[in-house]
C-alpha cells in the first residue's frame, strides 16, 4: 500500500502549484466539481484500471479504482487541503 501512495504521490504532486486548466488540457474534464461556500472548488477526477498477470499460465487480475480530489481556490490554484 505505502509504495502504491508513493507511486500516486509522484504522479500528483507536479501538478500542485498549477492552474486548473492546465490539469484539464493533459488529463481531461475532472468526473464533478462542487462549488466551495467560501469560495473555490473541489473538483474529483476518477481512474480505474486492472492489473495482473503471472508466468506459465498462471495468473491474478486485480481491478483498481483511484479517486482524486483537488480543491481549488477562486483563481483556479489547488490549495492546501488542511
């Protein structure tokens, strides 16, 4: 589990720091945003998948499901989620 967080770390953070639309223009429209009573969005982008294999014939498959929230503030920058 702590090497998957990782992995999913690495792929997020270079997008802190970013405009919304620039995250939108690589990675597509996010699945719903919910507009922030103080301002803002939180916006979730979700990614599934299946993993798996094995050698000789043998094999697992393993389904995966990410969800991905990024709050943004009213310009359009993700913040800090605390």
């Amino acid at each position: 589990m702590a090497m998957r967080q990782e992995r999913l770390d690495n792929k997020l953070n270079p997008w802190l720091g970013k405009h919304k639309d620039e995250r939108v223009k690589v990675i597509g429209l996010p699945e719903n945003c919910h507009a922030l009573s103080q301002g803002g969005e939180a916006c979730m982008w979700r990614f599934r998948g299946v993993s798996g294999g094995g050698p000789y014939g043998g094999s697992y498959v393993q389904s995966w499901e990410d969800r991905v929230i990024f709050v943004y503030n009213s310009l359009g920058r993700p913040t800090d989620r605390d």
